[in-house]
C-alpha cells in the first residue's frame, strides 16, 4: 500500500536521496521539513502516513520534534534516520514510541519499515 511521507532532514541533499528511494515503490512524498519546528506544523497541515525524522537538526531536535508530534498523534509512524550511533538511540527511540531507527548508511531497510 502506497503512503503519504513527510521527510524531515535538516540536508537537502538527504532530503532529495530518501524521495529517490522512496517514490519508485510508489509512495508520495506529501512534505520535506528541515527542522523539527517546520516537521511538527507540517504534520499538522498534512497528516502524512510515516514521517522520517533526523536527529539532529538546528532549532528543534529530531526527537523533541518526535515527542510533540506524538503528544498531538498518539498513532504518529515516526522513523529516525541518522548517522548517529544506532546502539546508542534505538532504546530512546524506541521508548518515545518510534516505528525505528535507520542508519543513513543502510537508508534501503527504510523501505522494509514502511512496507510493514
């Protein structure tokens, strides 16, 4: 089933590499934010399926981003997407109520998260 994909990511060129993978298999990108603040009023304006989130950003994290937007949603499909240490964040992540986390290295099992 196609979904609805905010992508939030504070490099655009990151930004523009997740649309790649993501629009073949038949998804829509509904939104790119660049920053947590932009991620949460765009969820709020579109109501996407799965929202891709990085960590770190400026202004507002990735995660603080994540808690409000789930505040507002309890359903929210967050997936983090960071070169971060992935054994470090998975458990916070995971904890905040993530779908999970993905190193940008191994953006493909992106896929295999929204395809489930």
């Amino acid at each position: 089933m196609n979904k609805r994909i905010l992508i939030v990511d504070d490099s655009s060129m990151m930004r523009k590499m997740i649309s790649r993978l993501l629009t073949p298999p038949g998804h829509v990108i509904v939104g790119e934010a660049k920053n947590g603040q932009e991620a949460v009023t765009l969820y709020q304006e579109l109501h996407p399926d799965i929202v891709t989130m990085d960590i770190t950003m400026r202004g507002m994290d990735g995660v603080t981003a994540a808690r409000e937007i789930l505040t507002m949603d309890k359903t929210a499909q967050i997936i983090f997407l960071s070169n971060l240490d992935e054994e470090k964040y998975r458990d916070e992540v995971e904890q905040l109520g993530a779908v999970g986390f993905v190193g940008k290295h191994h953006s493909e099992k992106l896929l295999e998260l929204i395809d489930n």
